[in-house]
C-alpha cells in the first residue's frame, strides 16, 4: 500500500459478502489508472464465509482490514478512514458494481464544486431499472408506513413516494435531503478525523452524515451521470421480525433521541 497522497480512497465494508465481492473490486480494477489513482481499504468484520481469504487472495493490492469481531459500519468505515491518504472518500457497500467512469464522474464534480459534501450516482437494480437512492427525510408517518406491516398494505402509498422521491425520473443533477450510503463520495475538507458516527451499529449512519453536513453548510448532491449497480436487499423490510429489523429501530430511535429539537431542513422543492 502506497503512503504518498491519491485522488480517492475507497472503502469497502464486508460482511460474510463472499458472493459479491469478486464483482465489486473487479469493477473497481476496470477504472482507468486506477493503481495510480485509487487506495482501497476492506475492511472485513469476522466473516465466516471466507471473505478475507478471498481478498487476500485475488485482491492483494487492496488493504485488507481484518477485525475479530463485527464492530458494525460506521465503525469500520470509521477505522479504515484514518489510514486513508486520499483528498476524497468513496464509501461502497460489497454488493455494488461500479459502471463505466462513474469514478470520475464524481471525483470530477466534487473538484468543480468546493461547496459539495457528499455526491451519490444513480443506482441500478440488477435487472437495469432505476433504484430510488435519494430520498427525503424520514418522518414518523414514513417509518410506519415503511418498516411495519402497513407497509405490505399501503406500498404505493403517497406518503412513501413523496419519501422515496419516486415522482421524480432522476435524469436531473439534484440536490437532495440525503443519498443511501452504499454508494456515496466527499472531500476530505467535509470530513473530520470520522466520517460516521459510531453509534450507529447499522442503518441511519448515511442519514446522520448527510444531515450533518448539510447543518455545516455543504450540499448533498445526487449525480445521474454515474451508474452503479446495487444488489439491494431491503432485508429489514420482509416479513416477520428479525434482527436487521431491531437494528434498524434501534438506529432510527438513537436518530431522533441524537436530533430531537433540531429541525431536519429539507431542501427546498
């Protein structure tokens, strides 16, 4: 691993993700100049399926983070964060695959605009269609109509397509309330010695940073020009309880408890 300054260091949190793995830093390898241009950190929280072998393995240009332990995301984006040498940080979840000069594209915008905190591209669904990444702040009448079994009865309910921005073709450059955190670039002159609050095991950690950001003045921006393909699973959206379930209430309370009686500021249209 080189210690001299790059454009852009990435971080890739890896949990048992063996499956997706192989495309994800694959796609990261097809980037132009990317031995140059690119540090890649994963980090791997005590998978048990080989993924740290795997990137051992057939990655080995690739820093690899082994923790004895699931230490949660923010966390280990957190960890890998402070040996990063990159003037940017792009955070990827394992289960995106990289398309085409989506790497530049972002790099670029946030070198063209010093007021940008945080730039997301478009998300693909495997099968090509649009993935509703960007979204509108969650509000108590969102949450129940998303995350509870009202939401097998109401799925198109206007509420969640207001939230969901679904209205919207996503063709526009856009400034938006906040970006899913599987795919999402910044400055270093954003980011702090953290980039995530620790609190958060999983879920709401991509909401907290954009909500912090925006509160110092940057733009949280939304880029259609580059494609990514995300193999999403709402798990924390089937049927029946489960643990991604709790962890996902447990960070929405911690979300509000952290925000009550400061206003979340929406963007203005």
């Amino acid at each position: 691993m080189t210690t001299r300054p790059v454009p852009l260091s990435v971080v890739v949190v890896s949990f048992n993700s063996a499956e997706y793995l192989p495309a994800c830093l694959g796609s990261l390898q097809q980037s132009p100049r990317w031995e140059e241009t690119l540090e890649l950190f994963v980090v791997d929280n005590a998978s048990t399926d080989g993924s740290a072998d795997l990137v051992a393995r057939d990655f080995p240009r690739a820093c690899l983070l082994r923790n004895t332990e699931n230490v949660g995301y923010a966390r280990a984006v957190n960890q890998a964060w402070r040996q990063a040498t990159g003037d940017a940080l792009l955070v990827l979840n394992p289960d995106i695959v990289v398309r085409g000069d989506a790497l530049a594209v972002l790099r670029g915008h946030l070198a063209s605009h010093p007021d940008v905190g945080l730039v997301a591209p478009r998300l693909l669904n495997p099968d090509g269609t649009l993935q509703y990444s960007c979204r509108r702040h969650y509000t108590l009448a969102t949450y129940l109509l998303r995350r509870t079994p009202l939401s097998r009865l109401f799925p198109d309910h206007p509420i969640v397509r207001r939230h969901l921005m679904a209205d919207w073709d996503h063709a526009e450059l856009r400034e938006v309330d906040w970006a899913l955190g599987a795919a999402l670039m910044m400055p270093r002159t954003a980011l702090g010695a953290t980039v995530m609050d620790e609190r958060y095991f999983i879920y709401f950690e991509d909401v907290d940073l954009c909500v912090r950001l925006r509160r110092q003045g940057w733009r949280i921006v939304y880029h259609p020009a580059a494609v990514m393909v995300h193999h999403h699973r709402r798990a924390s959206a089937d049927g029946g309880w489960n643990r991604r379930k709790y962890e996902h209430l447990k960070s929405w309370i911690k979300f509000n408890l952290k925000h009550a009686g400061r206003p979340l500021t929406p963007v203005s249209r």
